[in-house]
C-alpha cells in the first residue's frame, strides 16, 4: 500500500506541484476509508470530503460516522448534503454527477485544488468491461487516469485535477489493509443490487469471464494501458493545435479547423467538447464534424440539452437545459 502511494505521489509531482492540502472523497466505505487513513499515515495534509445523498435510509448515520472517524484521526472533514433527481442517466449515473458536482464547488470555494478518491485496480477493471460493452470506443476502453482533469463540469474547473492513488492495488489487498488495521467501515446495501449495472459486472460477469479465461483480468488491463498511452500522446498532440483553432473566447475557429486532417479535426473537437463538459461517442463525433465542415451557418445538436451555433465562422455552444440545484455544506 504504502510503495503504491508512493508511487502515484512520485508521478503527480512530476504533473503538478503538490497542493497545500488534498482532498479526499470519503464515502465511509471500505476503500476511501483505507485511502484516507493510509494517506493519514503517512503525514500528508487531508481534508476530507463526505457527500451525503440522502437516498438511503442510513445516510445520516453514514454522515456521523464519517464524522467521528475523522475527529479521531484529527482529519478536517466536511459534509455535504445534496438532492438527486431522477435523470437520463439513472439513479446511480445521477447520483454520481450530482456528488461531484457538490465536491467540485465546495473545492473551488474553499481554494482547493487536488480531489483523491478510492478507485483500485477492481473498479479499473469493472470500468474497461463496461466501455466495451457500451461500444464506447478505444478512449473509453483506456478507463482511468491515475492523474488528469476531472470528468464532470470540467469546463467549470479547468485548475481542478482528480487523482486515483489506489489503481494499481487490488480490492483484496484493501480489504487485508482494512482487517490488519482494524479500520471500521460502511457497508452500502446497494453495493449488492446486481439490476445495477457495473454491480452485475462485479459480481456475475468478471468471476464468470475469470472462470473460463484466468489470464482475462489481466489482459484486460494490460489493454486499457496500451489505450491509454496512445491517447495521452494524441492528447498532447491535441492541446498543441488548441491554440490555433480555439480562441480566447473559447469559441472554434472554424476556418483554422477545416485546415486539420480528418484526424485533427476529429480529435480537436473532441478537446474541445470536453473543454465545455460535453461528452458524445464517436458516431456523433463523426456526424458533428460533417456538419462543421459545411460553411453554413446556424444550429447544430450535439447531444440532448446542448447545440453548437455556427456564426461568421465560428462555433460555440448553448446550454438548453437549467443548471442543478445548489448543495447544502454541513
């Protein structure tokens, strides 16, 4: 635990300066509260952060152990409580966008600038099965960064970055950590609602898939490595051509992007999306640059609550859809 920690610290210094605190997502359950008290361990500043969702009955109990773990630890803690709607994106997808959301701006008000969550090597797994499954293509089929921009409203928090410390370590080896340790934990009953989805692939598919294939996890993520080098340097090559093609504005210069390969033009407004917060696969990608190439002007749909207008030559985009509601810091 403590080599790989070392580790990822070794590699974020060579990303970015370290922070004068990071924050770390602490849902209570077995994997951040091991992160946080290994991290605690080894005398880095922490402020831990606890969203409470107020979905599940026990939410508030969850909120004061947290709580009180942290006052034992002498770990500065704050927790939040949100509202989840029913979205596109269900239950869990939206529960997720709604919890970063809150982490994100607490952060930005509270001038910090590193989030840290638990994510391990299973959930790396989990996420490669999923992109696949959903036809996402070779960038999702990549799954996570150990260190990169954040996901969700990265458009809002472009100086924000989210670190994974806990990729290369197994969920049997969080768990050995947390019985050595003696560390009290959480258990979230959804965690075993296989209707869900990544929970069906924890718990159906991956031990039936290692069954008949014993050597697939490990394929598996040797895959989304190979990915996921060939899309940083592509991301490098991306943000030299930014300058270019995007303006001060923030709005696509159209005339500068026609000039890119098919390949540029493609990857530029990909960057370029996700510089707003838009994500959309690769078939709408596809379609999107047809459109753009075409010199007229007007509206262009990107995905559901988002367009692009085309205006003497350039691009930008509108926001159709109303912004959530506000968090309540506790």
């Amino acid at each position: 635990m403590k080599q790989s920690l070392e580790a990822f610290l070794s590699d974020f210094k060579r990303q970015a300066p370290l922070p004068a605190s990071f924050v770390v997502a602490y849902s209570g359950g077995v994997d951040s509260t091991v992160l946080l008290h290994a991290l605690h361990a080894m005398g880095l500043p922490l402020h831990a952060v606890h969203v409470n969702h107020q979905i599940q009955p026990q939410a508030n109990a969850w909120e004061e152990h947290c709580k009180n773990q942290c006052e034992h630890w002498g770990v500065p803690f704050t927790a939040l409580r949100v509202d989840v709607e029913p979205g596109d994106l269900g239950l869990e997808g939206q529960a997720r966008v709604v919890r970063y959301r809150a982490i994100f701006s607490w952060m930005k008000a509270n001038q910090h600038t590193v989030l840290l969550c638990a994510h391990h090597r299973d959930d790396q797994l989990e996420t490669v099965l999923l992109q696949l499954l959903r036809g996402s293509g070779l960038r999702g089929v990549g799954g996570m960064r150990a260190v990169g921009p954040v996901g969700v409203d990265r458009h809002l928090h472009p100086d924000l970055l989210l670190g994974r410390p806990l990729l290369d370590c197994s969920k049997a080896s969080l768990l050995e950590y947390a019985h050595v340790n003696r560390l009290p934990h959480i258990e979230d009953p959804s965690n075993n609602d296989t209707t869900l989805r990544r929970n069906w692939v924890r718990h159906e598919l991956l031990p039936n898939l290692e069954e008949h294939f014993p050597q697939s996890p490990k394929a598996l993520l040797q895959l989304a490595e190979f990915f996921r080098a060939h899309y940083s340097e592509e991301d490098s090559n991306t943000q030299a051509n930014a300058p270019q093609v995007v303006c001060a504005a923030g709005r696509l210069q159209l005339i500068q992007w026609r000039a890119l390969d098919d390949t540029a033009q493609l990857n530029t407004l990909r960057h370029w999306l996700l510089g707003h917060g838009v994500r959309c696969g690769k078939l709408k990608l596809i379609e999107l640059a047809r459109q753009l190439r075409v010199t007229k002007g007007g509206i262009r749909e990107v995905k559901k609550g988002w367009q692009v207008k085309v205006s003497r030559q350039q691009a930008h985009l509108l926001h159709t859809e109303p912004e959530d509601k506000a968090i309540e810091p506790r």
